[in-house]
C-alpha cells in the first residue's frame, strides 16, 4: 500500500473537524493585519508626523526588541512594522496546533489507530496535517494581499507583507511534525515546538536590539523580516525559509518511518510500579499531569529574562539618549531612571505572554473531561469541585512561579553586570509578581465559560486576550481615549518597578478573579460532564 494512500480523505476530515477554528485562527491574522493598515493613516497623517515616529521607535530599545526597526516612514511601511510581529506569532501558533493536533493528538487519543486499520497510508495523516497548514497559510497570504491592495496599497508591498506572515506558518508547521514524532503526547510536543518559537523569537529580538545582521539569520523570524514590505519588498528570504521547511518535513517523514504508530522516536520513561504516597491528593495529581509544561515555561520566562538582564544596561543608554522617552519615564514616576523603564515596559508585555501559559494549563480541565480521565477520577472519593480545585491551584502556583522566573532572570544578570545583584532581584521579582492578579484574572475566563458552556471555554479565553491587545492598539495607532484600558486588567496593575506600588488594584484583580472562578465551579458542579 502506498504510504500517502488516503490522504485526501484526512484532508477533508481535518477541514470538516477544524471548520470553525481554522478560519477563526487564520482569519484574526488576515484580518490583524489589514486593520492595523487602515488605521495607520489615519495615526501618522502627515510625512513629519510618521518621520518623528520612526526616529523615536528605532532609538526605543524595547520597540526594537519586541517588534524590531522601522524600515520605512511611508503609512504602508509604519504599517507592516507594527503588525508583523504579532501575525507572525499568530500564524505560528495557529500552524503548530493545527499540525500537532491533527497527528500526534489524533494518535493519541486513539482514532488514528482506527483510520489505520483501514486503507490509509502511514504518511497520510502527516501529509494531510502538513497540507492543509501550508495551503491556510497561503490562503491567509491572498487575503492579506488582496486586503491591503484593497485599501489602495502598492500591490508588490502587499504581495510581499502577505508572503512574509505565510512563511512563518509554513516553518513552525514544518517544525510542529517534527516534533509530533518525537515525544507519545501532543502537550508535550507542542511545548517542544512552542519552546523552539519563543528562543527563536527572542534570538531576533535580541538580534534587532543589538543591530547585529549575523545574529538575525540565526532565526526564521529574522529572514521574514529582511522581506521589508513597502521598504525595498524582498523575495528572496523566502530561499532559506524554504529550505529550513523542507528539512524540516524530510526530518518528520524519516522519524514518521522509523516509529510505531503511537510511539516516539523518544523513548517514554517507565513510572515506578506503585504510586507515590503523595498522589494521593487532587492537587498532586493535577500537579503531576501539568508540571512538564510548566517547566517548560518556566525555563523560557528565567532564560528570556536573563537574556533581557543582559542587554539593559545598552537598553538603558538607549532611553536615556532620547528625550522623549525620559520625559515619559518621569511621568511614569520611575525618577529618570532608564532602566527602570526598560523593566516595567518588558515585564507588561511579558505577563500578557505568561497570560497564554495561564490559560492553557486551565483549559487542561476540559482536556481531561472530553479524554475521559476526569471520568474515572471522579468515580472515587474526590469530588469535582476537588477535582477542579487541584489544577486551578496549579495554575496560580504555577503562573507566579513562571512570572518570578521572568523577575529573577532579570534580577540576576542585571544586578551582577550593577554589583547589586540582591537588591536587583528583590526589585524585579517583585515587579514580576506583582503581575499575577492580571494573569489570573484571565486565566478565571475559561473557568467561567467552562463550568457553564464548555465547548466554548478556548475560544472565549483567547478572544478575552486578544481583545486586551486590540484595545492597547486602538489607543496607540487610533488615539482612542486611554479610559478604554480600564477594562484590560493589565491596565489596573501598578507598573513596576516604575511606579508606585498600591495594593487597591490588585485587591480588586483578586477579587474578580475569585469570584469569576466560583461563578465557573459553581456551573461545574451542576452541570453533565461530557
């Protein structure tokens, strides 16, 4: 039997199961970024306006970690730079799980097993994940495309802005097959391939704040941004992405070959043959089923932090050379210190990423109904509301502990490259914490909708997120009145270590958080499972 025999069929099974989350996941980029272009305009309407623009956001060293240098002070080029960081994010995520869900997680929870006993090839199922993942995001590179020209855009630029998201999908949907045939789990596959992204991203972050050419081409993210949309529109960075894509897709074929169906290529560790005492609790459990990821996690936020530590004291010399930024620091209340700026600007952004870790380890709930292991655990002595409580206290636990890896990294490298390595760690591990009330105040979103309509608690969770992003873009690209953030719960949380601290806001973040969540079990405990 040939090894891509049914192939087409899987496509249409993945098309049919995904209908609703691949438009929703490749649509919110298409349309990202065509937003955001419109708005540009109407920001920066005049050729000076967009100039003071571009010098103020290439001399910000955290603009330039997080989003990377201006190419162009035209309103096409502000818009491509504004926008291509968070679509390319997006349409790596959107890639990844589509891959890992429709392979490893189809092996695992058995179906692929059933499809195998039938004419499907041993291929196939790769092969039809890997398709439909490039084809959404080419599709998503037309839309783009057609969007932008649409708004009276050059079309070459459009082509090209189109082209540069889609790129970054098809490598990270290379990758996630890869890895899909490394490790028995899809979580954990998924943390491998999320991992790679997150060090990639911070490699060209690093790349761009140190304005070091050689370092960019150490990352995918690097080559898509030499593309440089309405700013010269290079195609030839598609080269290495092709390339480093079809390695990518040999390396999983070859490991697809090799493994038995529902194995990987890395061997799984035997557990003793009587459980650990300390099992025996609902929150141990939770705590064993979660820990892999959350050391994941973990290790990214202290090493990312680290790295941040590393390049502040020449971030600091940055903001310190421009004007405006220290005026705005002062305004923060941060004393003029750079630094201090530098901090508090990176942690906002970061917690907002750590938000991700948050509602993934929550929506883990649904994961063990709907596989049915919450099943068999509540046929015993635990009841669900135990049940529930064991991983929302993994969760807590286990956003501060990221959050504080974030705090510590950074504490650390800073305060030795000062000499005050103590007191640098106590002030951004606490300016890190400090955080947590806005984390979990979205992470009591998916508790809430999945204690009263389940099927919707991933959905609900990440459009919450995303509307917090769009309200921050609305702000800073169409002026709207900064009042709006009062409902963004980062907006609430004093801004350290610029700002002064209050215990107010995070009393009140606590508090919605708490009662969001009881609202959520409190449906749990009424409702059918399943």
């Amino acid at each position: 039997m040939n090894t891509l025999t049914g192939t087409g069929g899987l496509i249409r099974l993945i098309l049919r199961r995904d209908r609703v989350r691949l438009p929703v996941w490749y649509g919110l980029v298409a349309l990202l970024v065509i937003g955001v272009a419109g708005s540009v305009a109407a920001a920066f309407p005049t050729e000076e306006a967009r100039q003071a623009f571009l010098h103020t956001t290439n001399g910000d060293p955290t603009q330039l970690m997080m989003i990377g240098p201006i190419y162009d002070s035209s309103a096409a080029g502000l818009a491509a730079w504004r926008v291509r960081g968070q679509a390319a994010l997006l349409i790596a995520l959107a890639s990844l799980f589509l891959v890992i869900r429709s392979t490893r997680g189809e092996e695992e929870a058995g179906r692929s097993e059933l499809l195998g006993s039938t004419v499907v090839g041993r291929h196939a199922a790769l092969t039809a994940a890997l398709t439909v993942a490039f084809a959404a995001g080419l599709i998503t590179a037309l839309v783009v495309a057609l969007g932008l020209m649409g708004q009276g855009l050059p079309a070459q630029g459009a082509l090209v802005m189109g082209l540069s998201v889609a790129a970054v999908g098809w490598v990270f949907a290379a990758l996630a097959g890869l890895a899909a045939q490394l490790t028995e789990s899809a979580r954990t596959a998924a943390g491998l391939a999320a991992t790679a992204m997150a060090i990639l991203y911070a490699v060209r972050a690093v790349a761009d704040l140190e304005q070091s050419s050689w370092v960019s081409w150490l990352s995918p993210f690097g080559w898509t941004q030499r593309m440089r949309p309405f700013a010269g529109d290079h195609y030839w960075p598609l080269l290495p992405v092709i390339g480093l894509t079809l390695l990518l897709v040999a390396g999983a074929y070859r490991m697809s070959a090799r493994r038995d169906l529902g194995a990987g290529i890395l061997p799984s560790r035997l557990g003793p043959a009587e459980a650990a005492p300390g099992l025996r609790t609902s929150f141990a459990l939770a705590w064993r089923l979660q820990r892999g990821t959350l050391l994941s996690w973990a290790v990214a936020s202290t090493a990312f932090g680290a790295g941040l530590g590393g390049v502040a004291r020449s971030a600091a010399e940055q903001l310190n050379a421009s004007e405006a930024l220290r005026g705005l620091i002062e305004r923060m209340g941060g004393g003029g210190r750079p630094a201090d700026g530098f901090f508090a600007f990176v942690i906002y952004l970061m917690s907002q990423v750590i938000t991700v870790y948050a509602i993934q380890a929550t929506l883990r709930l649904r994961a063990e109904e709907t596989s049915g292991h919450a099943d068999v655990i509540l046929t015993g002595p635990i009841g669900r509301l135990r049940w529930a409580g064991g991983h929302l206290a993994v969760v807590a636990a286990g956003s501060a502990i990221v959050l504080a890896g974030l705090g510590l990294g950074m504490g650390l490298v800073y305060g030795l490259s000062t000499g005050d390595a103590g007191g640098e760690i106590a002030r951004l591990l606490g300016a890190s914490l400090t955080r947590l009330p806005s984390v979990l105040v979205l992470a009591a979103v998916p508790v809430l909708v999945y204690g009263l309509l389940p099927r919707l608690a991933a959905i609900v969770a990440y459009v919450a997120l995303g509307l917090c992003f769009v309200l921050e873009f609305a702000v800073e690209l169409l002026h709207a009145d900064p009042s709006i953030l009062t409902v963004s719960p980062y907006a609430q949380t004093p801004g350290l270590p610029v700002a002064e601290f209050t215990m107010t806001p995070l009393i009140l973040l606590t508090v919605v958080a708490t009662s969001l969540t009881a609202v959520g079990l409190a449906a749990l405990r009424r409702r059918d499972l399943g």
